[in-house]
C-alpha cells in the first residue's frame, strides 16, 4: 500500500479547554502527536479522552484553544478539509447501503461518477480483503468485517490522520487481539497519525508509539508505552496501569545517591536514587508487581528489614506464567506481587498467611507527585 | 425433556379461548358483512345468504336509491391523501426538529399530543363554532382537514420521535466525516434509514382519515365523507347495498395497508440481502 497522503498528520493541541455547560470535560490541554506516530489516549469513562478525538475531528468545538493538523489551524473546518478521517466506536456503517457503497459514500458525496466510485470502492475493499463481500448490507456482516469495512470508508477519504474511538471494545476477545495486530500493521503501512482512544491498558501497550494517560480532563503523562508503564509519572498513571505497588514515606537521609525513608508504620524503605531529595521530603514512589519477592513470615523476627513490607495474604488468583498474590498490608490500598509460577510453587502460600514482600532498592521509581490515597481509577469520575 | 413436563399449563387453555373470542368479535361481524354484500334480489338483510351476486356492488356506483357514494368516495380519498401527505411531512420535520433539544420542546410536545385526549365531536362542534366565528365555509379540503390533522399529526409525532429518538448520531456524524452536507446527510443517510417508519406515519394518516366520523362530523360542510355517507346510510337505506359499501371500504383500507406493509418489507429485504 502506498503512503496515502504526504501532508503531515503531527497534530498539536495549544491550551485545549472544552465544556459542558458547567461540566468542564478537558482542562486546557497541551499535546504535541508527532507525524506518523500511533498515538493511544488512555483513561477511566469520562476522563476526556474521547471529547479530545472528536475534537480532531470537527464533531466538537472547543470552548477555547487550538488545534493544529500539519501546518493548518483547523478548529471551525470540516473533517474533510481538516484531512481527518474517525471510525466510530459502533462503526456507524449506513445500514440501507451495501458495503459497496458504504465504502463509495465520500466519493458520492464529492460527486464523483458511479462507475468511478465502485472502481475506487472496490480497490479499497481489496485493500482490507472484502472484495467479496462487497454486494452485502452491513447486518450481514460479522463485527470484524464491520470494522474493516469502517476502515475502508474512513481510509478512502485519503486522510493524514485516522481517529479510532474505542475501535475494539465491539469484539470478542480472540477478534480484539487480532484486529489489533492489523491495525498495528496497517498503520506501519500507511505512515500515517493515528489516534486510538482507549480505556484498556494493555490495548494501549501493544499498540501505541505514544502513550496519553488521562484524568478527569487533564493528561498525567504522555510518553512511550514502555515509560508509561516502567516509570509512571504518577500514582495515578502506576495504578492506572496496574502493574505497580505504590508507597510512600518521608526522607530520613541520603548516602552515596542512596535515601533512606521511613514509612508510616515505621517501615524503613531504600530508593537507589538518581533524585536529589532532602531530609524531611515526603515522597510517593511505585515498584512493579512483578520485582517483589515473598515469604512466608518467619515466626520470630529479628529487626526489621529494610524494603520489606509485612501484611497478610488476600487471595491468590493463578494467571498461568504468573501467580498474582495481593496482600492485605495496614496502611495501604492494595499490594500486589506477581510471582513466576515456577516459584510460587516451590513453596505455595495461602489466603491468610502472614507473609513478608521484598524488593531490591533499584526497582523502587520515584514518582513525581505524592500519592493522596488517590480513589480507584475505574470509579466514575 | 419427558413428555409430561411439555404439558401445557391450564392458564394456556384460559388465554387461547380468550385469544378465540377476541379474534372472533374483531372478524365475525366483518365477514358477515362480506358474505351479505353478496346477497341476491331477495334483498334481505339477514342470514341466510340467497341466489349470491353482485348486483348491491352495482347499485353503488349508480346511485338510484343509495345516497351519493361514488361522491363521498371521491372527497375521501383524496381528504386521506392530503392529510397522510402533510402528516408525514410535519412529522419528519418535527422530529428533526426536537432531536436538538430547545427550551419549551417539552410543553410543546405535550400541546401537540393532547389533542389525543379531547373528544373528537367536541373538537368538531369547536372547528365549526370557530370558523363560523372567522367567516370560513365548512369544507372538506378545509375544516375537515383541519380536523384530520389533529388527530393523525399526535400519532405521526408519536411515532417519529420514536424512531429519531433512537436513531444514533453517529450516523450523520459519519456522513458529516465523509464530506457530506447537510442537506446531503438528510437526503441519502437519515431519510433512507427511517424510511420505514414514514411508510407507518404515512398509513396511520390514511387510515385514520379515512375512517374518521367524530372529527368530519361537523366540519365537512353539506357534502359528506364516506364515513358520513355510511352512518346515513344505515338510517335510511334498508338495502345489502350497506353491506357491499362496508366490503368496498374495508377492501380499501386493507390495499392501503398490504401497500405501506409490502413496501416496508420489501425494504427490509433488500437491506438483509
């Protein structure tokens, strides 16, 4: 497939405001989405994600900021002209049209002649193998094929950038891993930006260049997947990714770019820091699930250890090439430790037993705002 | 599953001899009236059915006793026509209309379907005071039409913000995406796929113009509707002549009816295929 459209497709958001009346959905946003990226906007229901795609797209107004496509400010334009293309999240297939001409529908529209525009449908159909298919309605088409042929309709507008709102939430799980493998793929082929709004981590880990985590209209943190995930910005980004534990505690001293915490149940904690913090410092800091050691607690414990947390065992959920073990811990939301499975069974620990989790002092990441008991980041925002 | 679970509750023999005697009431008295339209010479109004013709048929459409059928017939036909016309066209219209909510959408809503609940001779005594009161003659294409309305537009409301209601935005918001007006959205997206349902405010505007007596009663002036003409009729003429009118309409509104359903599932067809 040839690039589509050599214009760039770098989008950038300058004091992006939008409301609702009083509800206010986006909260002065500045993003830059760079030409030919794929660029995942993650977050709860509610936390803004999808009034910003639409706002790409010319389905919203903002209330006050810009928008810019390539070069062109183009708040106030049509999605045509704006050179966007979005798939909506139920697809929006026209249901009294065939595939055929649902696909032909932006040519019709631009007046294009018959004969022309079921050629150019046709080749598109090709593209994303349902040329076959093209005689049908859409009812009678199962949910991927729906979706590829929303993709067909949207990539015929030859856009420089391609919005998905929430393209995979309609599938079944073996579909949604599939899809998200093409459209990956298509992506690399196509060269151009494509914005996919999502509420499902892992979605947005396998496929994004760019990660956006957003909050109640605000971004946290907009980075590479494997940044979001390794070294969230916040307590909020570490539990909305799920794969952190996070803690906090106030600085006793530093040594050799070593601090040294103590936590509020006396737990002394050691971050191998690359910061500089000063005696006194409260400080929230993140470690993943899975860089936490167990034990079971020894029965007559000596002084206690240094980045080793005590509680007991919640439940223990079996996750294949992992055991998940959450530990109820005073003092702390939830604490989780992912154990290989090879070695839980080793020595298997069960609900209700008193355990001791452990980490290295490098696997502790600080995280740039103290953690406020933050809610659970499904809650309704 | 063993045959006696499958045994039919007694509540089903209850309901189905229900569902009997209400099929019964709804088409007994319309077949007798089928079979006595075809009554012979013997002219007799009652059972049995004797030397069967269509003679009654006949003395409808040349009216030497009867009163002036072929007339009414020729002024309720089109009355239906026009009032199905303009229902389906203010209720579209207003449909679109109250899809964007707007201050007062509520009340006026309310206004427009409560004319649903005031009897239909009162309103016609009222059209009639009215135009009297405005100097208007009463007409059939003008106070009666008026009349229709108002009693076919709060079904054709009813119905259509049913539809729109539940029609997705997305739908015109994908044509807005691929480049299409409004106009454009309208006419080759939102129109086609309620289709259907104007094919139903179309027949609701039909049939219901087409049957009304309380509304006409008043309002028609000195020359009757077919509904009229009938309950004249059934005062002074003592023929199966009444028989073959009733056949003839009912055959009527039934065309009209296999039409609107024929359409819409040849739709619906064409849509799955």
């Amino acid at each position: 497939m040839q690039a589509l459209n050599s214009e760039s497709g770098e989008i950038r958001l300058v004091n992006l405001t939008k409301k609702f009346g009083e509800t206010v959905a986006v909260k002065d946003i500045n993003l830059t989405i760079p030409h030919g990226s794929y660029c995942c906007l993650l977050g709860p229901s509610g936390c803004g994600k999808t009034t910003i795609l639409r706002m790409i797209a010319g389905h919203e107004t903002p209330s006050s900021g810009e928008i810019f496509i390539g070069e062109n400010m183009v708040v106030g334009l049509p999605p045509v002209q704006r050179g966007t293309a979005m798939m909506f999240q139920s697809y929006a297939l026209f249901p009294h049209l065939s595939i055929r001409d649902n696909v032909a529908f932006y040519l019709k529209m631009r007046g294009v002649a018959k004969e022309e525009r079921r050629r150019q449908a046709d080749e598109m159909l090709e593209r994303v193998q349902l040329a076959h298919l093209r005689d049908r309605m859409p009812a009678q088409l199962s949910g991927g094929q729906q979706q590829r042929v929303a993709l067909a309709r949207s990539l015929i507008t030859n856009p420089r950038v391609l919005l998905l709102d929430e393209p995979l939430s309609a599938l079944d799980e073996f579909l949604r891993l599939q899809m998200r493998g093409e459209l990956k793929a298509l992506q690399n082929e196509l060269g151009i930006t494509f914005v996919h709004v999502t509420h499902t981590q892992p979605e947005a880990i396998a496929l994004a260049d760019m990660v956006v985590v957003m909050d109640n209209g605000r971004i946290d943190q907009a980075a590479s997947a494997r940044e979001i995930f390794n070294t969230p910005a916040t307590p909020y980004v570490a539990r909305f990714m799920g794969a952190q534990n996070v803690m906090t505690g106030t600085v006793q001293g530093m040594s050799n770019g070593v601090a040294f915490l103590k936590g509020a149940q006396g737990v002394s904690f050691e971050i191998a820091g690359k910061r500089d913090l000063k005696a006194g410092d409260t400080v929230s800091f993140a470690v993943r699930r899975d860089r936490i050691a167990t034990h079971r607690r020894a029965k007559a414990s000596g002084p206690q250890p240094v980045n080793a947390i005590v509680g007991r065992i919640d439940a223990i959920e079996y996750q294949g090439n992992f055991v998940k073990v959450s530990i109820d811990v005073p003092g702390l939301d939830s604490f989780v430790a992912n154990v290989p499975d090879a070695e839980y069974f080793v020595e298997p620990i069960k609900p209700g037993d008193e355990v001791t989790a452990s980490w290295n002092r490098e696997q502790a990441h600080v995280l740039d705002e103290v953690d406020t008991g933050s809610s659970d980041p499904y809650a309704a925002s | 599953m063993p045959s006696s679970l499958e045994r039919r509750p007694w509540t089903f023999y209850v309901l189905a001899t229900l569902m009997a005697l209400f099929v019964l009431f709804l088409y007994g008295p319309m077949i007798s009236v089928l079979i006595l339209s075809f009554q012979g010479t013997s002219a007799s109004l009652s059972f049995p059915l004797r030397d069967p013709s269509l003679i009654w048929f006949d003395e409808l459409f040349n009216p030497t006793r009867v009163g002036d059928v072929p007339g009414a017939f020729s002024r309720s036909l089109p009355l239906a026509v026009i009032v199905m016309v303009l229902t389906v066209l203010i209720s579209v219209t207003a449909g679109f209309g109250f899809r964007r909510r707007f201050g007062g959408a509520g009340a006026l809503f309310y206004m427009a379907i409560s004319s649903l609940i005031i009897p239909g001779l009162v309103l016609s005594i009222g059209i009639l005071v009215t135009a009297q009161f405005l100097g208007i003659s009463a007409s059939w294409y003008g106070t009666a039409l008026g009349a229709h309305l108002t009693w076919t537009l709060p079904f054709g409301l009813l119905i259509m913000f049913a539809i729109l209601g539940r029609l997705s935005p997305s739908y015109e918001e994908a044509a807005f995406d691929l480049g299409a007006s409004r106009w454009q959205s309208i006419k080759d997206v939102v129109v086609p796929i309620v289709f259907p349902g104007m094919i139903a405010v179309a027949l609701f505007g039909f049939t219901l113009s087409y049957d009304e007596f309380p509304r006409s009663w008043l309002t028609v002036g000195t020359k009757n509707t077919l509904p009229l003409e009938i309950w004249t009729m059934t005062t002074n003429v003592t023929s199966p002549a009444l028989y073959a009118l009733g056949t003839t309409t009912t055959v009527i509104s039934f065309l009209v009816i296999a039409l609107a359903l024929g359409s819409i599932i040849l739709i619906q067809r064409r849509r799955s295929k």
